[in-house]
C-alpha cells in the first residue's frame, strides 16, 4: 500500500494554514504546541499510525509555513475555530483532533467550544485552567542538576523577548530537560535531530508568553463536551501535571485517563511504542 503524504496551504477563510498529510484512512488533525512551534514538533514519532490514519499535521496560525495574520487574532479561542474551519475546508466529514501542550489546549478549547465538531478528541499534556501552571515555579526550583536548572530558568526568562529563530531554537535546547522525566536523557539530542526542521515564530512565543499561554479557562465547562476524549499525561510532567490530567478527565462526560508512568512532558517520545498504542487503540474503540 502506497502510504499518502503531502503537503500544502489550506485556505480557512481569514488565513492560510500549512498542512503536512501522511497516510490514509480516517483522519487525524494534529496540534503543535509552544506557542511558536510547528508540526515538526511531532518529528517522524506518529508516523506509524500512518497504515490507519491519516494525520493532518497543522502549522497553525501564523505558526511555521501558515500564513502571517494580524496579531489581533492570536488567541486560544480562535485557534480553537481555526480546527473547525480547517476541516470544513478540507472536507471532513468525521474526523479526530490530537493537540499535544499548547495544542492540547486548542484541542480542548475545541471541544468546548464546538462540542461533538470532532468525533473524538486527544487532550495530551494539557490543562483545564492557567491555575495548574502555578506549579511550574516550584517545580524548576526543584530541577536537578543545579547547572541545568539554571539554563532552564534563564530560558524561561527570554522567553517574553526572544527576537529570532535561532535564539528561540537556542532557547528550546536549553529549556527542553525541564521538559523530560529526565533531564538528562540521552533521547534529548535524538529529538532535537528529529525536529531541526522546525520553523519558529519568535512573534508568537513572544506574545503568548506574556498573556498566561493563551489563559485557558474552560474548567467549568467540560460538562459540555459530547464526544469521546483521551487525557494522557506523564506521570513526571512538571508542567501539565496529573492533577490538571484528572481535573479534566473528572469534568468530562465520556473521558478516559492514560498516565505514562516513565514520561514527563514529552510522552510520545519517552514512552513512543505505548503512546502509539493507547491513541490508537482509544480512536478504534470510538470510531464509528
């Protein structure tokens, strides 16, 4: 079977959003996080679920190779519509929807905004309100080594006046052991080779990085969302930790938890084989 992998603009009406396809089948719309990322974040990791599905990687707006749009529209909720919208244009009947960090905040400010839009939703890494990011302070102070604790820090501090891609790439390089179980995992320089490809939006990070990450605020109205969702989490994420995973899971009409007891924040790629298996497992169990 010859796997399908393109890629193009997709006009959605005010912008136009770059897609990567790879594979066939029921489709999957993917969602980067950072802000400032884009689909590379995902690396080749997803690629085998490629024989099943097929993957809709989004740079989304003004994110990556999508369009430039004025900054007025930088904002959670419309990122959420944009899912809509991209689908519609594309010509989506069903269709799931998997947002990863930032992207599982589009991804659930999705769902609720547009209950039962996507059949099937895949919250991984995410939170239902800003407040579960109070942890992160406490959890850098915690960071060991000392000396990656404060590049982790420093990093996070540039953040609000990052200015170019290479001093937002630098800033991801130093900031990323925060990021994994642990911080000293060698499957670190194995992910920065996987996704040197990334084209970062220094503007975005910016911009986000100064209003609480999109300040999402959708807690009080999980009860909402009609269709079948996924929460994964890893079990050392010290920034959409698994707190914030059952705070959704408990809101939710039809939810399901996964924690990725070996995993920090970046489960696809610390526990791959199983993260593999759990989405595709849930979205064959809900497809109808």
């Amino acid at each position: 079977m010859t796997i399908r992998s393109q890629e193009h603009l997709v006009d959605i009406g005010d912008t136009h959003l770059f897609v990567a396809e790879r594979g066939n089948g029921y489709p999957l719309i993917i969602l980067h996080g950072g802000p400032g990322l884009d689909h590379h974040e995902f690396g080749d990791y997803l690629d085998p679920l490629c024989d099943q599905f097929r993957l809709l990687l989004v740079d989304q707006r003004a994110q990556g190779k999508s369009d430039m749009c004025p900054e007025s529209t930088w904002t959670l909720e419309q990122m959420a519509k944009d899912v809509v919208s991209l689908a519609d244009a594309l010509n989506l009947k069903k269709y799931a929807v998997l947002g990863h960090s930032y992207g599982a905040f589009v991804a659930l400010q999705n769902a609720v905004d547009f209950p039962g839009h996507a059949a099937q939703t895949i919250v991984s890494g995410g939170i239902p309100s800003a407040k579960f990011l109070s942890v992160v302070q406490e959890n850098l102070q915690k960071l060991e080594p000392v000396d990656v604790r404060e590049k982790v820090i420093a990093s996070w501090d540039r953040e609000a006046n990052v200015k170019t891609q290479e001093e937002f790439a630098e800033l991801m390089h130093d900031q990323m052991p925060f990021h994994f179980g642990n911080p000293l995992d060698p499957c670190i320089a194995d992910y920065e080779e996987r996704t040197m490809d990334t084209v970062y939006a220094p503007a975005m990070l910016r911009h986000f990085s100064q209003a609480e990450y999109g300040g999402i605020e959708v807690e009080d109205r999980l009860k909402d969302v009609t269709q079948p969702v996924l929460v994964c989490t890893g079990r050392l994420d010290r920034v959409c930790t698994v707190e914030a995973a059952e705070a959704i899971r408990n809101g939710l009409p039809q939810a399901e938890s996964v924690i990725f007891e070996h995993s920090g924040h970046m489960t696809f790629v610390e526990e791959t084989e199983r993260y593999l298996h759990v989405v595709r497992d849930f979205l064959n169990r809900h497809i109808q």
